[in-house]
C-alpha cells in the first residue's frame, strides 16, 4: 500500500507550510519515528516526522516550496514494487468538504425571503470513532493529547487509528488540517443586496505621467502570524492602568548579580511573576463560557526578530524558580528563538506577557493584548528623576513607567492598580526577595 505523508498543521494559526530540507531522499528507507523533513510554521522550524514504514518513493513539494496544510507532499511505498507507482503519481489536493448541491437557475433575479433565511454550509463528516477506557477517558497517546491542546482540537471528534482505536498525533494533525481546509473553502455568505447608487460621473483618468506603485514586498510566515494576532486582539475590550516606579534598589541589587549571569530582564520578569501570583485574576484567560483559572505564573517575554515580526518565548512557573534557572532558560529560549527551534509549548503557552522596550530607552508605551492572554506590561526606561522625599526634600532617583494594558473581561482597572501597586512596593522596598 502507498502511504501520503502531508503538509502538517504545526500551530492553530497555520494554514500552509514550507519544506525547509528534507532529511530523507527518494529511495531511502523509512521507518516510523525518523525524521522526514524539516517544515517552517508560522513561528518556528520543527522536525516532522514518519508514522509509516516502507521506502520514500516519491517527493512531490521540494525543498524551499509551500504547501497547504492537509497537502501530499511525499508517498511511501511499502514494498519495491509500488516504487514505480508513487513515482507515477502527483500530488493530490487537500481534502475538501463535500459541495453543496447547486440551486435550480432561476430566470430572474434572485430573492431572498427574510422568513427563510439560508443556513450557513457545515462540515459533513462521518461521526467519529472514539475509544474510552474504564473511567470513560478517552483513549489517546500522550503526543496526540499535547497536539490537540496545541491545536485546539477535541479529542471527542477525532477518529483513532492506533491499536484498537488508540487516538495517534497524526490523527489529531489529520483532523486539524481537515478543519483548516473546510474553513478556508468554505463559501462567504451572500452579500445584502444595496440600493442602487445614483449616477455618478465617470471618473478622471489618471495623468499620464504618474509613476506606477511600486511592488509591496511580502510577509515572511512570522510577520503574517504577528499579524492574524493583531487583528485578532482588535476583538478584546482592553484598558490600559499606568504606574511610575523607582528603581534604585533594583538597579543595586542588579550590580550585584551581573556578573553571576543575571540580567535585568530576568530581574523584572521575576518581580512581575512573584506578584502575579499574588494576583491570579490577572493572569486567568477569557472563554466564551467563563474565566480559566490558570495553575501556573508562566510569563511570556516578547522578543524582536531579526527577519521582522516577534515572538514570545515563555517562562513556565516563573514565580517558583530561582533567577540563576530563569536566566539561563532565558538564554537558551532566545537563542533558539532566533534560530527558530522552538517547540510551540516553548512559545504559546504564556498567560501573561511583558515587553520591554526601556532597552532601547524608550520612556513610555502602550502595547496590544496577545489573544489567548489576559494582559501585557509594557516597560519603559529606568531614568533620573527629580523627586521631593516624604520629608520634603528634593532627590534625585531612577524611575521606570510601567503601563499594564488588560481584558475588561477577566479583571477591572482597580484589579490592575492593585497589581501594579504591590509590583512597586516588591521593587523598590523589597527586591532582595527575589533571590530567595
């Protein structure tokens, strides 16, 4: 039997993927668990690899080509005489949800009765196939469960081909990719017809000297993820709660650490997670039915990249780690970062973030709350400041602006006070606590 290997769905946002390299060629051996190719996401590079045995008989998207997610990109023949029949074969598109049966044609024009209107096309498929053991749970291997909590798939409607209907990650990759190809055929719904427009003159041609528009270049994978996020956080109801802080204890007890390996950074995010814990309504996550109470502090650090767009490596637990572990996760996840290895776990499990834009001496800004979080601190720059003392006297001290833009959904404005009142109070007359 010849085998399709496709194009995987690597992160919920992906809808098409590019072969970096493949690790095999036409001819090798396969077995199942090697690495096949090397696919860019929206985010990172990640390692695909084989669920099925037998010889890589053909390549049908080669290295540096896009593909849809659900795509064949590769056949693998199970034994040396189908070779030369997936040599034969091209690729296939990806499945398609089943077409709606046409309308009769009408003689006139058409008419839309308000009494009926026409429902919205749905996926048809085949109810799914589920195996649950004793206590009900549904039977699934540990991969295919992380993918489904990636991907945002329910275990429930996945059908399992594994060992007595065990639900497999390529299970959960197939129902991903079917869901991404049906939302993206599906048809737009039909526009309300418009009053016809009253007669306008036609309009001037344009002079024939003007130069024509240069070519828009395009965005990388990254930059268009960056951008679906934005857009998407156009949806959430954000109020933005600003707060001045001195700094002259932080900035000491950074002196004192620098040379063991600490970074400022890390100082702030270990500050901002031991106060978030305090604060767990700060860090819950919006759904549409309620609030999700989050178990961990995991704090997401927004960093730039080099080929444009950013990304947000996560610190997990971050309130319970001690600050020589969180600058040393902190270096190896914006290496890996910048050289796009990391794993969506590594990068979409935040559930608050921080960026800190104070390094490049920016004194005070706003910044955009990420979907699928509840908030996000934008940090300014340490400075001198002119100050009168509780005695009266003028000083001169460091002070950073800190604004916390958050989800009117999750928490209010005197929630964000309460936040950034205690994280001052941490940093300015207690920082030595985070060392403990």
């Amino acid at each position: 039997m010849i085998r399709e290997v496709t194009m995987p769905a690597l992160s919920s946002t992906m809808t098409e993927g590019k072969v970096v390299t493949w690790k095999k060629s036409v001819g090798d051996r396969v077995d199942r668990g090697d690495i096949l190719l090397v696919v860019e996401s929206d985010k990172a590079d990640m390692d695909v690899e084989s669920f099925d045995e037998g010889i890589l008989a053909n390549i049908l998207v080669s290295d540096g080509s896009n593909a849809p997610v659900g795509s064949v990109i590769a056949l693998i023949a199970e034994t040396e005489a189908e070779v030369a029949e997936a040599k034969a074969r091209s690729g296939q598109p990806a499945p398609a949800a089943p077409a709606a049966a046409p309308a009769a044609p009408a003689k006139g024009p058409a008419t839309v009765l308000e009494s009926e209107p026409a429902p919205a096309p749905e996926p048809v498929s085949a109810p799914p196939l589920v195996t649950r053991d004793g206590d009900g749970r549904i039977v699934a291997s540990p991969n295919a469960r992380r993918l489904a909590a990636e991907l945002g798939i329910d275990l429930a409607t996945v059908t399992g081909s594994g060992p007595d209907g065990r639900i497999v990650g390529e299970d959960v990759q197939r129902a991903a990719a079917e869901r991404a190809t049906w939302v993206a055929t599906a048809p737009p719904p039909a526009p309300t017809p418009a009053p016809a427009p009253a007669a306008t003159p036609a309009a001037a041609p344009a002079p024939a000297a003007a130069k024509a528009a240069e070519p828009a270049a395009t965005f990388n994978a990254l930059q268009l993820a960056v951008n679906r996020n934005m857009e998407a956080s156009l949806a959430i109801p954000t109020f933005r709660v600003g707060y001045t802080i001195t700094t002259d204890a932080l900035d000491a007890l950074y002196k004192q650490l620098k040379a063991k390996g600490v970074t400022l950074n890390t100082l702030i995010v270990k500050a901002v997670a031991v106060t978030l814990a305090k604060h767990p309504l700060v860090y819950a996550t919006y759904t549409p039915t309620g609030l999700r109470h989050n178990r961990e502090v995991n704090v997401a650090v927004a960093v730039a990249m080099d080929e444009g767009g950013l990304i947000t490596p996560v610190l997990r637990q971050a309130d319970s780690k001690d600050l020589y572990t969180l600058s040393r996760e902190w270096k190896d996840l914006v290496e890996r970062a910048r050289a796009r290895k990391l794993t969506p776990d590594e990068y979409s499990t935040g559930n608050f973030t921080v960026s800190n834009l104070g390094m490049f001496g920016v004194d005070s800004f706003d910044a955009i709350v990420p979907p699928g979080t509840s908030a996000i601190l934008a940090i300014g720059a340490s400075k001198p400041a002119v100050t009168v003392t509780p005695a009266g006297h003028l000083a001169v001290v460091r002070q950073m602006r800190v604004n916390l833009s958050g989800d009117h959904r999750v928490f209010y404005g005197a929630d964000g006070a309460k936040f950034l009142q205690d994280l001052a109070k941490l940093i300015e007359e207690s920082p030595q606590q985070l060392t403990l």
